[in-house]
C-alpha cells in the first residue's frame, strides 16, 4: 500500500497514486514512513470560512490541548480566544498587518500564552519556568490536531504587533509571554484570497526526514 494520502476532509480517502495530482486544496503530500493521515492533513490555510464555531466543537479544542504532556505537570498554556464581532476586532490588532487581512474572516482568534514563572522555594520569588515555552508548543500542536478530527483548520501566526498585543489583551509580560496567534475555522477556497496568497493557499513540503534525526551525538557516523 502506498504511504501517500490525498488531503482531504474526514473519513480519510484509502491512499493512492502519488503521482495524482487533486484540486488546490487537496495537494498531496508523501510521507517517508507509515503515520496517521491527521499528521499530512494538518495544515495552516490562510482562506476561511466565517460560518461560526459550534461551542461543543470549540470547547473540544481545548479539552484536547487540556492533556497535553507538562513538565511537573504544570500545564503552563493560557488560550485566549474571541468569537464575538467587538472582542475579535480588538485581537485582530494584536496581529502583523500582513496577518490582519486574511484572518480577519476566520471565525475565531484565539492567543496561546505561557505562563513563564513558577512558585519559588518557600520565602521566595517566582523562578523561571525553562519548560515553559515546549509545554505551551504541545498544548498547541494537540489542538491543531483535534481541530483536524473535527474537519476545523487552524492557523498560527508568529506575527504580532509587540508590545502592544499585550496591552490588547490585558496580560502581563511578567507574567506570560505571548506566543502565537491562532486562527480557527473551516478552510474556505483559495482563489477567495489575494492573487500572492491564493499561490501560496496549500500545504507546504517538509525536509527530508533523514534531515531531522541521527542516532548518536551529532557527526557520529550512525544514523536512524
């Protein structure tokens, strides 16, 4: 059986030829080893649709990023999210300009933020939080994930405009640090977007993955 699986939406299609080319949006991608297809599926569009977020299936983005693995089990990620027209208004400042235009059509805006600090040892201060920025990352990547099962599209954006998001926002950079921006929706066609974003409207390729890992320390002769 081929390891190459067509983009699409749920139930996933049997794999096919990978040769065959699809639509726009159901551009292939070919994996090196045999993973779940909501890893090729996952992929960060910039056309949505702004057809509202039922709460069930929102609430279940959450709950997926809920169990995501922390050290200490500190669970350090805070999302902020706006559905209503004047809150998502007032996140869409917090992102880059070249941001704004496209997401301003996603239903949902959401900020992953991460608490940097921990308590100290008694009769001290806070200390840093090393895992902090890892654990929030995963918290992310289960909710992209589960937003996949649910035929949702995510998109995030390391492009903000600091250090005024924080003020958008109210949070404290003592505090947190604010991470991301995230777009939620259904992903809509890509010829709805301007001609230099609709050419980039697919999923991307990946490095070849003897690229990413080696066993042994770096330069030993071994590889996976």
């Amino acid at each position: 059986m081929s390891d190459t699986l067509v983009l699409g939406s749920p139930p996933w299609p049997e794999p096919v030829d990978p040769l065959r080319k699809g639509p726009r949006n159901q551009l292939l991608r070919s994996p090196e080893a045999r993973v779940h297809p909501v890893f090729l599926e996952r992929w960060s569009p910039r056309s949505f649709i702004p057809e509202p977020i039922p709460p069930k299936e929102l609430r279940s983005l959450f709950e997926a990023a809920r169990w995501a693995p922390s050290a200490n089990n500190v669970q350090p990620w805070l999302f902020l999210y706006a559905q209503r027209s004047e809150d998502r208004q007032r996140f869409l400042e917090g992102l880059h300009p070249r941001n704004r235009a496209w997401a301003a059509r996603a239903p949902v805006l959401a900020y992953l933020l991460a608490r940097t600090h921990l308590p100290g040892p008694e009769g001290t201060g806070p200390v840093p939080n090393p895992n902090a920025r890892f654990d929030a990352g995963a918290a992310w990547m289960a909710l992209a994930l589960q937003a996949r099962f649910l035929g949702l599209s995510t998109h995030a954006m390391g492009g903000l405009e600091r250090p005024g998001v924080y003020s958008i926002l109210g949070v404290s950079p003592e505090e947190f640090e604010i991470l991301v921006g995230i777009a939620i929706g259904r992903s809509g066609d890509w010829d709805a977007l301007p001609p230099d974003l609709a050419a980039r409207e697919h999923p991307s390729s990946r490095k070849p993955l003897s690229a990413i890992y080696q066993e042994g320390p770096l330069g030993s002769a071994g590889t996976g």
